[in-house]
C-alpha cells in the first residue's frame, strides 16, 4: 500500500539541464550507447538521448569499470564530471566514472549504420528495419518536425474557439461514395473504413460550430507513387459561419503562420539537424484554377492534356509561378471545376461549372484540400439526385441540413505528405512511421 | 488574385467578447435559434453560439423585422444593442434591431426537444439524431469535457518530454494476437485492424524514449455492456529508462492532476452546466490486486469467484473501499495475475504469477490497463514460447529488443469511459460521439 502523487525528480538528468549544469560537477545520465570510438587508452561513448546526443569519456584509471563491459545498442546509466568542450555535441562531454547497464543489445552488429550522419540506405531498408533506422537522430528528427506540425494544428484551433472531435472510422457508408474503400465484415454486416470524417465534421458543425480532428483515413487506392499512402494521417477542420470560402483559407494561413512560428521556437534543434529552412506563411496568393493554369501552361510551354484537372507536373509548374512570381513556396489555387469536386462542395453561383474550393500547394505539391460546402437542405438533395447518388445511408446526415446548419467549410491536410515537403523529402514514406501501401502491410 | 495574411477579426462578436462589452453600445451577433419565447408583443429569441446561449429580445416597434420571418433552428445574424439582464445567460441579452437569415431549417418542429435542460428521450433516440441530439447544450458539454481530457493528456506528455506518434491502424498481425480482430482484405491480402499500438509504442521507445498516441483502436468484442465499445479512442503512452512500475503510476497521476486543473480553468463553464465535481487526484492509493480483493470481500461480504480477474461487481467494491478508507476516488489496483496480462508484461521476480502491471479504477470502474514491460530480448522470446505464441510476424518487433531497449512501460486510457464516469453516466455510448456496438454502425 503506497500512494501516487505525480511524477518525481529524478537523480539521472535531462540534456536541457546539463546544458545549463557547471562545469566539474558530478551528474547522473541514462541513455543507449549510440557509438562507441576507441583512440588509444581513451574511449568515446556517444550517448542517445531523446533530444540528442551527449558525448562520455572514457579514460582508463578514471573510469571505475571495463570498457568492454560495453557495446553499441545496450541502455546504461552513468555517474560522472560534467566538461565543457566545443568539438562535444552541445559543448558538453562526461568524464565517465562510474556505471550502471540498464539492458544488453544481444548482438554484436547493428542491421544497419545508424551513428552514420546520413543513413545511407536504401528505403525498402529503412522500412524494414523501422524500429532501427529510426534511431538515426536525422531520421527521427522529421517525425518530431511531424509532431510540431500536428500540435500547432490543435493548439491554434483552440485558440480559435474550435473543439476537437473523434469520428468513427468504421461506418456502414463512406463519406464520399465510390470506389477506393477497404470492406471488412462487421458481425455479419458490410461495412467500410471511413476515407474522410467530412460528413460526420459537418454534422458537428451544427452543434460546435468550429469542429477539427487529427485521425488516421483509409483510401484502398492501387496508386503506387511516391505521394499515395493507402492510410494516412488528416488534419482536417470544418468551421461555420462563414462569410465565404476565404475564410477556411484565412484560418488555414493562421495554422501555417502559427505551425512556423511553432516549429522555430520549440524545433529549432531538429531544424538545424535536418538543415530547414521554412517557407514564409506571411501572404500566401490565391488564384484561380482555370487562371493559373493557363498561365503557368503559357510561360513553360506546358500543353495542357486535361481541362479539368491538374497533372502532377502541372502543379509543379504552378509552384515554380507562385515562387517566381510572388516569392511565396505556397499557393492556394482556387475554383477547381465542379466535376472534380464531391457532392457535397458548394458550387460557385456565378458560374455552377466551378466550385467555391481550393487546393494548397507547397513547393508545387498539394497539401491540403478544402472549401466551401453546401449548407441548404434543399441543393444539397438537388446535387444528390443530379449525380445520381442514393440518399441511402445518409439519413442522418441530411437531417443535420433540414434543421438548419450554418453557411460553413474546411479542409483536410494530409499530415505525411505535408511533413515530406517540409523535410525537402521526395517520397511520403520517408515522413511516415510505418507506411500502408499496396506492397507494405508490416511491421 | 488576391493574397491571404491570417485570419482576420470579424465584427461579429462572440459570447466573451459579449460580456466584456458595456451596456447600450451596439453589437452584431450570429448562431442558431435555439429556441423562441413569445410573451405578447415580446418575444425572447435564444441564440445557441459555441460558448453558449445569448438571449435576443424581440420587441414589435424596436425591430426592424417581423418575427415570423424566424423559426427555430435557422441560423441567422442579428444587430442590436447589448443590455445587462441578471436573467438573461451570462447576464446579457440583446435587443434586436436588425436580422439576416443566415440558412433556413426546413422544417417547423425538431425531432427532439434540444431546448429543454435535460434532454429527455431514450439513448437510441439520441444516437439514432445524433446531429440533432447534440444540439442541447447538456449534451454537447460532455465531449467538451472530452477534449479537456484529451487535450491536457497531450500537453502533459509534452512537458513530460514524450513524442507524438502516429501508428497503423491497417495490419498484417494485431499487437496481442488472439480473437476478437477485426478481418478485412487488404489488395488480395488478409489483414486486421489493431486492437492497441501496443507494439509500435514499444518499438518507438527505442527511437524517442517517451512516446504518446491519441487514436483509435478496435475490437470485434461480442459483449454488448453498457461500458464496452467496438471501436473508442485510446490515449496511449509509452516511456522508458524507468526505475520501476511506480514510475507510470506516478506519470500517470502527474496526467490526472494536470487534467483536473485544465478542466477546472477551461472547462468551467461545462463543468457547471453538468453539475459535475472533479475528483481529487493529489494522492492516489496503489494495492495489490490480492490484497485488495480479499480485503474488499470481507469488508462487503462479497464471496470470490474468479481469484485471477476482477468481476466489474468486484471493481466497484474495490472503488467504495478506496472512498471509504482513503478518501480517493482512484485507485490503482497492482500485481495483476500474469495469466490475465498479455505477453509482453513484465513478471513480478518476485513471484511471477504476478505481474508488474496495474488497472485505474475510477468511482469503481476500470480506465486504464497499465504496466511494465519485458525489456529482455531473451525473456520476451522465453515468454512467447511458454505461451506457445509464434514469433510470426513479430519480426521487427523482436529486431527492436535484440538491439537493446531501455526498461519501459506505459498505459492506455479509454477516453469515452473516462468521459462517462467523470460526467457520471452510467453507459458509455453517453459520451461517445458516434458509438460503434454490436448493432449500432450507423451514422
């Protein structure tokens, strides 16, 4: 019989507190032996903390234990004097004394060279050894860079007077009908994984007005690119009354400016690992589809294949505009043709053949998708039934309209896909923890 | 073509902005027509907006409108003067001069009676009009409580130096193995949804020694209970470099301490709504589970069926034991029998019939399942033998241990019955948005 009464110190210290620690006292550190680097009668162990690595000293006579008592890969507490020295990572070394192993790597060599400054392996590599080549401190710096991305989402939402639901991800229906879903059987019924919480976010607009989640989607799509995940992470938010569609995108250019600001203040350290340097989210320029694509076609000698749509390539072409000619590495192009867009967007009333949405590029990559949606019961029916889609299964959603919902709109980021452009990465498994494609289910 | 620089401020105030706001100066609101009072020539129109209600007062020659030209559940925007009324909510109401219909609700009568203070219909009523439902301002306070929950867990875990993640929910094997998976195919593969990120957690303590995850899990559990569900939100950590399994109790109870004062400063206005009283988390008592099951047998006269579980009657005496004897409304029970616990608990050297793992009782009733795990490369493949498990499948899993990990632990919380019993409801499809059961897959 004890009690519990919150977290307690502890003896063994923290990187952020041996910075500031003096130089000549003794301290107390945990970590797992990164590498180990023998000169002589001296050693060098580099320890693998979470926020990075802190360099030991071994020197035979000081070191009250036997170096080879050591390898690479175990976990281990040491007792030792805290030094400064410049050429240690943070300026700080421990004259190691005494020591304490916490777990024992069973194998003499790592699968793959983790310590190394570059992990120069081979994708399929790094994803078959996750568990391993994430304890590369680069590779594992872009999923704290995901970490501030995700958490400026909500922190500045909040900020905003938005509540955060969670939407099942199992459903009779899916949000947006079609093809492209994963079917399971759920106690002897059909049902799906849910590709989108739209309907369910929209719903939720009539009772919090502002709504977002942050929660895995599932698209049984046979894409295989370097941008497609069959399930990923989306940050998606739905806001009512608006005054137009400028608005979602207003708020989406406050979670840039805010997830930048965010990111340099508290991830500076994974910045600099990774040599970052974001994008400027000060103005970011909106323009038409039709406009910009156009333009961009005309100044790079683009020939445009199809009208309704945009290429990859094409989008690129846009990013390379937006930079040139507006300094900005993002882009909201706006106005996509109703064809392209679901049921459920709002068409432009000044010319019904395109819709009041747009997309996010960055770096000519799209990033978000988002726009306004219809909100009168009536259009809302009108647009079913002019796509020849049932009303089936959407009961409940329809009820939300006939009892009144708020003119409203929002977007959906793909997470992975947003962190892979900001790590200057050019696959989207690169920036996702363990991937779901068409060839990966494991690990 | 136009740039956008962040969200702009609107003229169109909200509810804290109201109450700051002096008596007589003219303002411009917008929400959703809760409810319409006709008392003669005046009428009282109540405005629903995110924070809560706004009283209108509609008075024949001081509007410029006709009140016929409203009805409940339009959502509309009005003009008029603020004016102190200790009646009104919030001690304000507006006089309305001036009206804009926002969107029109189709019909004259709701389904339910959002407007009453409690809600009184049966759950399948209000699950069966979710969008409806929610719209009473009781009902929509309780997922507000959830996202305080949520929320702190997360700010907490940041302070805490944990790393957010990410896991699959689509797999080739589930984390604990055993029935009760969900089955689908996945591109001509089987494959199941995960039950607990369970072993990704594990394998990322290895990469950020602290790791959390918010998201959902799911288990295709025949029960039919008021206190299970097929798919709830799990709020999930994972921590290494522990001294022992006091540690994560201790994590944990630094959580429920930092929840409790999130919710008493940003949630009180909920909090009040639900005549809800926060429980004390300062100290909470920790006893074996033994120990405690005989103790409250003999207290309550309750004659033990089952020495190797807790029966949910068995829990609740264990919770009015824990009041009773130490004030404490939690309590966390220890020492679990090890063939109740999966694979990867950590036995109690002790006596390895137990294990090094706990249960959170909450007013008597379960919300977290935490513990140590093996952090031995060797005992976890000993332990999977003598449960005859195959190591199928556990690859990387087992790849993580043969390279060394920290000693760890964790837990994982159930947020929708953490919600109920904090809002003191007796069923936990209360407080879940959209509840996945046995017969229940829509909406």
């Amino acid at each position: 019989m004890e009690f519990l009464t919150g977290v307690k110190e502890k003896d063994t210290m923290e990187l952020n507190s041996l910075l500031r620690t003096c130089a000549g006292e003794n301290v107390k550190v945990n970590g797992a032996v990164h590498t180990i680097r023998k000169m002589g009668t001296v050693a060098f162990v580099i320890l693998r903390k979470r926020e990075g690595l802190l360099q030991g000293v071994y020197e035979e006579g000081t070191a009250q234990f036997d170096l080879k008592d050591l390898k690479e890969a175990d976990t281990i507490e040491i007792e030792g004097t805290l030094e400064r020295n410049d050429k240690a990572p943070g300026g700080i070394e421990i004259r190691m004394k005494r020591l304490r192993v916490l777990s024992r790597s069973v194998e003499e060599m790592m699968p793959l060279a983790i310590s190394k400054w570059k992990l120069g392996t081979s994708l399929e590599a790094k994803l078959n050894y996750r568990s391993i080549s994430l304890r590369n401190i680069r590779e594992r710096a872009k999923f704290r860079l995901q970490e501030g991305l995700t958490r400026a989402f909500r922190d500045f939402l909040y900020s905003q007077g938005f509540t955060e639901i969670h939407t099942p991800k199992i459903g009779a229906k899916s949000a947006e009908g079609g093809a492209n879903l994963f079917r399971l059987e759920y106690f002897h019924r059909p049902a799906v994984l849910q590709q989108s919480p739209q309907l369910y976010k929209q719903m939720m607009v009539g009772v919090f007005d502002r709504v977002f989640e942050t929660a895995p989607v599932f698209r049984a799509e046979k894409h295989n690119t370097k941008r497609h995940l069959n399930e990923y992470t989306s940050l998606d938010f739905e806001m009512g009354y608006i005054d137009g569609f400028e608005d979602i995108m207003a708020m989406e250019t406050g979670y840039l400016q805010y997830a930048m600001a965010l990111l340099a203040e508290e991830y500076a350290e994974e910045l600099k690992l990774l040599d970052i340097g974001l994008p400027d989210a000060t103005e970011i320029p909106a323009i038409r589809f039709d406009v910009i694509k156009e333009r961009a076609a005309e100044r790079y000698g683009h020939k445009i294949r199809n009208p309704h749509d945009l290429e990859p390539e094409e989008e690129q072409l846009i990013g390379r505009y937006a930079r040139e000619e507006w300094g900005s590495r993002f882009v909201f192009v706006t106005h996509y043709p109703s064809r392209k867009r679901p049921f459920y967007a709002m068409d432009d009333p000044e010319d019904t053949a395109y819709t009041l949405s747009f997309d996010l590029l960055f770096d000519g990559m799209e990033i978000t998708t988002g726009g306004q949606r219809i909100h009168d019961y009536k259009m809302l029916k009108d647009k079913l039934a002019s796509r020849g889609m049932t009303e089936d299964g959407l009961g409940q959603y329809l009820d939300a309209f006939r009892h009144g919902m708020p003119p409203h709109g929002g977007i959906g980021i793909g997470l992975e896909r947003f962190t892979m452009m900001l790590a200057g990465e050019d696959n989207v498994r690169e920036t996702t923890l363990f991937p779901r494609d068409l060839s990966r289910l494991e690990p």
